[in-house]
C-alpha cells in the first residue's frame, strides 16, 4: 500500500511541476484522491476521478466569470469630463 501511494504521490509532484491545460483536474483529483481514501478501501480512485471533473468544472465557471468581468470593464464608455 505505501508503494502504491508514494507511487501516486511522486506522479501528482511531477505533473504538477508541468504545466497544466485542464485546469482544476490536478487540484480536484488531489482532494478527491484523499476524500475517497478515507471512505473506504478502492475509492481514492474513484474520488480522483470524481474531483478532477468537479475540479475542471469549477474552473471554468471561474474562468468565464472572470471573461465577462473583463468584458464589462472594456465595453464600459469612459467619462472623461
């Protein structure tokens, strides 16, 4: 079990260190990772799986939020008086 789980520990480190285009799925699947381990035997796996999607999902919510912010703030006339 300790290979197993340092194995993973090492191969989340060093996707990581990369750059990442799916954003939120490494930090998702980490918390779902351990979420999962502590519900029982079998579901860390499940868990990672899980949270990368909830992960991914959360992001672009955040990332279109932050589009139509920066749309507002462009499309606004500027009163210069």
């Amino acid at each position: 079990m300790f290979k197993v789980t340092s194995t993973i520990l090492v191969a989340i480190i060093t996707m990581a260190s990369a750059p990442s285009y799916a954003a939120g799925c490494l930090k998702g699947a980490a918390v779902g990772g351990v979420g999962g381990h502590f519900i029982g035997k079998g579901h860390a796996v499940a868990g990672a799986a899980v949270g990368c999607v909830v992960g991914r999902h959360r992001a672009k919510v955040e990332a279109k939020k932050q589009a139509e912010a920066q749309a507002q703030t462009t499309t606004q006339p500027a009163t210069g008086k």
